[in-house]
C-alpha cells in the first residue's frame, strides 16, 4: 500500500492537515533534545520529511539514517531530498532493524507506529539500537477526547480521507487510514506500553486538538 501512495504522499498530508504535519514533525525534532553532531535513526521514514529536519538538527557531523519497509518510499526520499551529506535511507523492518544495540543517540518514528503488528515490540527495538539515556520520541495520530468528540472526529475522517485521496486516485487505499486508528491505544494506554518495552520518565502532549501525540521516552535504567 504505502508503495502505490508515495509519489502522492507529501502532497495528500498536507492538503489533509491543513499544512499541520510540518508543524508536528517540528515539535518530533524538538523533542528529541538533539545537539549538533547527533545520531538518530528515523523509523518508518516515508518520503523522509522528518529525516531531512534531524539532519538539519544534528549539522554536517551528525549521523541520521532513515529506514523503511517500503522501498518506494525510500527510493522516494532518496530522490527528493537531494545530497546531505549526514543523511542516509534504507529498506528495513521496524520490528527488525539491522544495527547494533546502542547505535544511535535518539530513534523517531512519526506516523508510523500503527502499522506495526506489535507496539510493544516496536518500542523495545527503538530502544535496543538507543545508547542508554537516549530517547525514543513517538509522534501519532490519537483520537481526540471526550469520547463524543473524538466520535465525530473519528465519522469526519472516515468521511473525508478516501474523498481528498481520491483527488489522487487513492482513495479505495486511504479507507485503510481512519481504520488504522480505530482501536489504535489512547496516550495514556501507549506511555504503559513504553514502560513495557523498558523505557522510562515517558510523557506525552497532544498537539492538534488531540487529534495527534507525541511521546518522549528515556532509554535505559534510571
Ligand atoms: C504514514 S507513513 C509515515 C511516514 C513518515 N514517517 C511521515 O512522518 O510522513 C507510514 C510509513 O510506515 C512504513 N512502515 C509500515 N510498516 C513498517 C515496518 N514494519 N517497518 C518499517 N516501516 C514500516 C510505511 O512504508 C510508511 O512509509
């Protein structure tokens, strides 16, 4: 699926967030207390937008490496976000990355999450190839709350993301994203499954009204 959508997948998030994903993905880079020559490593990178602000972050002498499973994506990201010198994309599995224990000084993964089979396992291997007092940052889409809220949020989405992806002819694949969310856990019921996967001091803020979270975890015993 996220092979079919790439070459439109910049362009549908920002028309179905009104221009708000650049802004959250400032607050996941933020969050990640990165200094200049800094390493991190972007899971489910996509087309790479979150990847390019780290290496922004981190300067010529800093480390990001951005991997996804789709290798449309990453032949995306690779053709559009040009020669920087600190920044490189590969095709692995989030659930399996291929680098040692304590590689990187923060792992990120934004809107990538909720396709995982398994959140808790997900979360252990971002801190595996994390450096003990590094950080994890999460940034997802929630559904808002009170529940009634979050009920027409949730009907409005349903409604509207096959309709802006079918300006893209996507839209029989963009049902699958208001379902992703259905059943998706609230942020408080995540920052539990992040203290399962061994991280530590783990918060979260909403952005977006609710409609998105963004976690910080510590990696390693505090
Ligand atoms: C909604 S996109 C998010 C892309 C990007 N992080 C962003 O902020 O726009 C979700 C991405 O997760 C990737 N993905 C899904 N399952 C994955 C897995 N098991 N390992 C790595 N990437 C995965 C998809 O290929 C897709 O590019």
């Amino acid at each position: 699926m996220f092979d079919d959508i790439a070459p439109v997948y910049d362009r549908m998030n920002t028309i179905m967030t009104a221009g708000g994903d650049g802004r959250w993905r400032r607050a996941a880079v933020e969050a990640t207390e990165l200094g200049s020559a800094g390493s991190a490593i972007d899971v489910a990178c996509g087309t790479g937008k979150l990847s390019v602000a780290l290496a922004d972050r981190v300067g010529p002498f800093g480390r990001v490496v951005g991997v996804d499973l789709s290798a449309a994506m990453i032949g995306y990201a690779r053709a559009t976000t040009g020669d920087i010198v600190q920044l490189e994309f590969s095709v692995a599995n989030a659930l399996d990355l291929p680098f040692d224990d304590a590689t990187f000084d923060v792992a990120t993964i934004a809107f990538g999450l909720r396709n995982l089979a398994d959140y808790e396992a997900g979360f252990r291997e971002l801190a595996r190839v994390v450096h003990p007092g590094g950080r994890v940052v999460c940034l997802e889409l929630s559904v808002p709350r009170p529940r009634i809220w979050g009920t027409v949020y949730l009907g409005t989405f349903r409604l509207l993301a096959p309709l802006v992806a079918g300006l893209f002819a996507r839209g029989r694949t963009y049902r699958y994203l208001p379902a992703s969310l259905e059943g998706f856990p609230d942020p408080a019921t995540l920052t539990g499954t992040m203290i399962r996967a061994g991280l530590r001091d783990v918060g979260y803020r909403r952005l977006a009204l609710g409609a998105v979270a963004l976690h910080v975890g510590i990696v390693g015993p505090g």
